[in-house]
C-alpha cells in the first residue's frame, strides 16, 4: 500500500465521519459540527455565550485540522496492515474505527478539559457520538483502501 492511498482513504473516511455529524447536527439541532468545534477551539473563538465560531477562516483551519488528522490515522491504518495487524475488510474497518474512536473520543475530553474556554456543548453526547463517527470512518477508508489496492479477497467479512 501506497502512501497516496492512504491519503485518499484518510480524505473519504473524513468526508464521510464529517456528513454523519453534520446529518446527526441537523436532524438533532445538537452542536456536533466538528470542523466548527476545532476551528473555534484552536483558534480560541469561543463567544462569550458558549457558540461557535461563524468566521470562515475559523471553518478552514477546522477543515485542515480534521482531514490533517484523519489521513494520519489513514496512515496509521495502512502501517498496521503492512505489519500484519488485520486486513482492509469490513470487519477490521469496523474494529479500527471503533478503536480509534475511543482514542479520539479521550483525546477530545482532555481537549475540552484544558481548553481556557471551550464551546457549550454537550460533552457526554458529543464523545459517544464520536465513538460511532469513528466507526463510519474507519469503514469507508478501509473499503477505500480495499478499492484501491484491489486485494484477492473479498472485502465484506
């Protein structure tokens, strides 16, 4: 595996974690608007009544962040199955995504601990469904990988 593959597995999996939040935010009006979250928090945005950030600027450094994150851990992926360590199949995508969704979901609780004045969200909401995103994300870039390298098995189980 090619790291140009794991760059565009990193790139659909995002793409697809990002909608899943975005469809969730919007049928559940709940701030679950990641890119937004991580603009207005690395660049300290927060409005004083809790908000987000509405500035383009704070979108993009959001959407750089979050697709700089996700085609690391594409990376990482792709590291573990030339080690050995799984397969890109649906099962392993699903058992990735789980596991990287607990880091992330960590990761994002320590983040909001530390952060001087982190938006109003729903932490307990926003983390599960972290764990869920993450899930979506690692199975569309592992069958992005899976369609890329062509392997001799099939991809679903």
């Amino acid at each position: 595996m090619k790291f140009l593959d794991a760059v565009v597995a990193g790139i659909a999996g995002t793409a697809a974690m990002t909608a899943f939040l975005y469809l969730l935010s919007f049928f559940t009006h709940r701030v679950m608007k990641v890119v937004r979250i991580l603009g207005t928090m690395l660049l300290k945005r927060t409005h004083a009544d809790g908000s987000l950030s509405e500035r383009t600027s704070t979108k993009v450094v959001g959407t750089v962040a979050h697709y700089a994150v996700g085609i690391f851990f594409a990376v990482i992926y792709m590291a573990l199955w030339n080690s050995g360590v799984g397969v890109p199949t649906a099962s392993w995508g699903l058992l990735f995504g789980l596991a990287h969704g607990l880091v992330g979901m960590v990761i994002w609780y320590f983040f909001f601990m530390i952060h001087p004045r982190p938006p109003l969200v729903t932490l307990r909401t926003y983390l599960s469904t972290l764990i869920f995103a993450h899930i979506v994300y690692g199975f569309v870039a592992s069958y992005t990988f899976y369609l890329l390298t062509s392997p001799g098995y099939s991809f679903w189980w």
